[in-house]
C-alpha cells in the first residue's frame, strides 16, 4: 500500500542550487517565461544564463515556457523551444543543436517509484540530439536519449532511447520509417 505520509523530498533529489535562488528563479519565471507576452530572446537568454543554464547561439523559446531548474538545462545553438513546453529536470537536460521542441511537448526528468510504499524519485536526465524534433505535445520520459535527427510524431509518448535518422512514433513510441531517404 501506498504511504505517501512517508515521502521523504530529500531522497533522491539535489535540485542543485539554495531556496533562495529557486525562489528567485521562480520570480523570474514567472514573469519572463510563463507569460505569453514575447520577451525578446537575449532576455530569456541572460536570465537563463544568470542562473547556470548552457545557452547557445541563435535559440529561440516561445512564450509560455516552463523550466523547472535551469541550472540543470543545455540549450544548443540555433535550438526551438515552442510555446508551452514543460522542461522538468530533476536531472540534466540536453536540447542538441537545431533541435525543435513542438507546443505543448513535455520533457520530463521527474519519476517516483509506483513500486516502493514510500515513492521516492526516480529521476533520470533526457537527450535530445541534433536535429531531432518533437512533434506537438510528445511526452519524453527519464533516462531517454533521442539520436540525432530522430523525429517523433505529434502526440507520441516516448519511454526508452530512439535510434538516429528514425521517424517515430505511436504510445509507446517506435521507429516506423527512415527519416532521410
């Protein structure tokens, strides 16, 4: 039986930075990126920046965007994060370069152990290689990597590791086909 009385936040969890600087990431979040209003790029960039997150060149986050650590965030060069996505990294998260988070897709690093009376975490970091991209509300579990140029289809749930060059797609998410002929 489940004995949520006992979850214990601490195990399995370094969120990385003190109280008072997710406190003020949140702040930040709050008005810079959960907003719909379109803040330009550089200012997204800095904050991110300011509060440990890798940021390359040529990145562009959509309105409504939600990090949850960004000191736990790699953004590669020329990157997409559409409006809405939802980046929960407990652990690492890699977003390669050129690669294209659709709307609404949620990439999520935060787990608990359904088996364990206690549920603690289970968390694990997510890969997204270069030139990959995710269709439109894709779900992307922990300890998954995406290789480079791998597409998954609008609506997919992805729960293990996907091959290079594939397109993908489904719940579970499966290569179907090649993505370059």
């Amino acid at each position: 039986r489940m004995r949520l009385d006992q979850f214990d936040a601490s195990v399995g969890l370094d969120r990385g930075r003190s109280k008072l600087t997710e406190l003020l990431w949140y702040l930040c979040k709050m008005v810079f990126f959960l907003t719909s209003f379109p803040w330009p790029q550089r200012i997204k960039h800095g904050i991110l920046k300011l509060f440990g997150a890798q940021v390359g060149v040529g990145v562009v986050i959509k309105p409504r965007v939600n990090i949850h650590l960004p000191w736990k965030l790699e953004l590669g060069d020329h990157c997409w994060i559409g409006e809405e996505c939802f980046i929960l990294n407990f652990e690492k998260v890699t977003v390669g370069k050129h690669a294209c988070l659709s709307q609404r897709t949620m990439l999520c690093g935060g787990n608990h152990n359904f088996r364990s009376p206690t549920f603690e975490y289970r968390n694990g970091p997510i890969d997204i290689g270069d030139g990959a991209w995710l269709g439109a509300q894709s779900i992307v579990a922990p300890n998954v990597t995406l290789g480079v140029d791998c597409v998954v289809i609008a609506g997919s749930k992805v729960f293990k590791s996907l091959p290079q060059g594939m397109i993908c797609g489904g719940d579970p998410c499966e290569p179907k086909s090649r993505r370059w002929t």
